[in-house]
C-alpha cells in the first residue's frame, strides 16, 4: 500500500491474459484509490512483460467524460508502477 498526498493506493489483483490477435501475453495490474472519507475507485493498468505501463482505465466519472483523472494521477506519484522482472 503506498500513499501520496490525499490518496491512498493499493494494489488488489494482477490478471494476464493472451490477446487473440497478436498472441501476445497482456498482464493487468488493478489498483483500489481512495481518499481519506471517500469511496474506493478502481483503476486497471495495462503493462508490458516487462513491467511498463501501456495504457490505464478508472471507473470514475471523470475519465468517463474526459479520459483522465486524479486516480490515475495517484497511481504513478504513488510508485507502485515499477518493472517486476518475474512477469
């Protein structure tokens, strides 16, 4: 669990999965964001084998309508994005 200013990340489950397309092995990492008082916001961080991240996705509102958001700005000033050469 690792926190920045107001938000606190932690990370729940990592999932992989093999695209059909190119056959390549996708891994997900989930985080939950929560700020102190408020619901939890789930985010999926899509990274590469070796652990870089490719794209993000939040269930927040805000990156509904304008494809960004706090919660994922959380996530990279938290740290927790780092590469894992065991993947």
């Amino acid at each position: 669990m690792a926190k920045n200013e107001q938000y606190t990340v932690q990370q729940i489950d990592t999932r992989t999965r093999i695209d059909r397309e190119s056959g390549s092995l996708d891994v997900y990492r989930i985080f939950f964001v929560t700020k102190s008082g408020g619901t939890p916001h789930t985010v999926n961080v899509r990274v590469s084998h070796s652990g870089t991240p490719q794209s993000e996705r939040c269930d927040c509102q805000g990156y509904r309508y304008r494809r960004t958001c706090k919660h994922i700005t959380a996530v990279y000033d938290a740290g927790v994005l780092v590469a894992d050469p065991e993947w």
